[in-house]
C-alpha cells in the first residue's frame, strides 16, 4: 500500500466533491452564466463535428457530435484528459471489438470476452480511465449495425470520435480563453498580463 499516493488520491477527491458541491452553491445568475458557457461549448462543438463528419460523408456522423458533446467539459484541463481517454478508448476499443467481430460476429460470448479484455487491458497499461470508453467503442463496433468489414468499420468509428474532439478542443479553448478575458475585464480574476 503507497500511502502518500493514497492520501493524494483522499484528499483531491475531496477537493473535487467540494469544487462541485461550491458550483452548486452559486446564485442563480452565475449558475445561468456556466450553463449557457457550457452551452457554447457544446452546441459549437458538437455542430462543427456533426457537419464535418457530413461533409465526409462518414457512415454515422452523430457520433463525432456524440463525442464532441462527451468531452466536453467545464474547464479546459478536464477536456484535455477526456480526450485523451476519448483517444485511448476509442483505439482499444476498436480493436477488440474488430478482433472479436473477425472471430465472432454476433456471438454474445465474443462480445462479452472483447468487452472485459478492453477494460482490463485498460486498466493493466494505466489508463483505467479510459477503460469505459473502451468498452463504449468496443459495444458500438460489435452491436450497432453498419454495412462494410469489421475493419473498416472500427476505423470509421475512431475516425468518427476524431473528428469529434478536434472540433471540441479548439472550441472549448476558445470558450474558456473568452471567459477568462471577460472576468479579468470585469475584475473578477487578476489580469495574466499576455
């Protein structure tokens, strides 16, 4: 047992649940005020992305909306990490659910063996956090219907969520850049000087 890293893990999910538990706590017009940022976010990113992946004409464009609206997040830092878990899920994923749907397409016990390997292969390369993701990637690849080899298909998919989080990045930077400037303006936040 490493109890540093332990108090470390204790201590930010404190600092995490009192973060959220303040948010809450906010006055009816600053709540408003998050809420139509995180708006801007999402309806910018997931538009931008749904319109790209039909200009590309992907097989199912709502999923790069569908991945722009899941990463997607209150500051820019926590997007940067549910990309990269977006990223890491959506590769694992694909491929287990590629290898399973080769070996065993509409097998129920393929799906299930590809589901747990992804999630336990996750977790095992230290990246637990994305292991959800992966086993999201992994069920659309085996189960949701689509015309084409396995392969193409999961590529499709990962080109999908790409698609996706490059159009919710740079939007969510904007957004939050926007933000930042305004409270500086308003002198609410000290001004960085840039």
């Amino acid at each position: 047992m490493n109890e540093p890293q332990d108090n470390l893990i204790a201590y930010l999910t404190t600092l995490q649940h009192s973060w959220s538990s303040a948010l809450k706590r906010l006055p009816l017009k600053s709540r408003a005020a998050q809420g139509v940022l995180m708006a801007i976010r999402v309806v910018s990113g997931a538009g931008l992305a749904y319109g790209i992946g039909l200009a590309l004409h992907t097989q199912q464009a709502f999923w790069a909306a569908i991945t722009a609206i899941a990463v997607s997040q209150q500051n820019y830092s926590d997007m940067l990490s549910q990309s990269r878990d977006q990223v890491i899920g959506a590769a694992a994923g694909g491929v287990c659910g590629f290898a399973a749907a080769t070996f065993g397409a509409g097998n129920l016990g393929a799906y299930l063996v590809a589901l747990a390997v992804v999630i336990v292969g996750c977790w095992l390369l230290k990246v637990g956090t994305a292991a959800r993701l992966g086993g999201i990637t992994t069920t659309i690849v085996m189960l949701v219907p689509a015309q084409g080899p396995a392969w193409d298909i999961a590529l499709v998919r990962f080109a999908e969520v790409t698609i996706g989080m490059a159009c919710a990045l740079p939007v969510g930077w904007l957004v939050s850049y926007a933000e930042r400037r305004w409270l500086e303006a308003v002198g609410a936040l000290p001004t960085s000087g840039k």
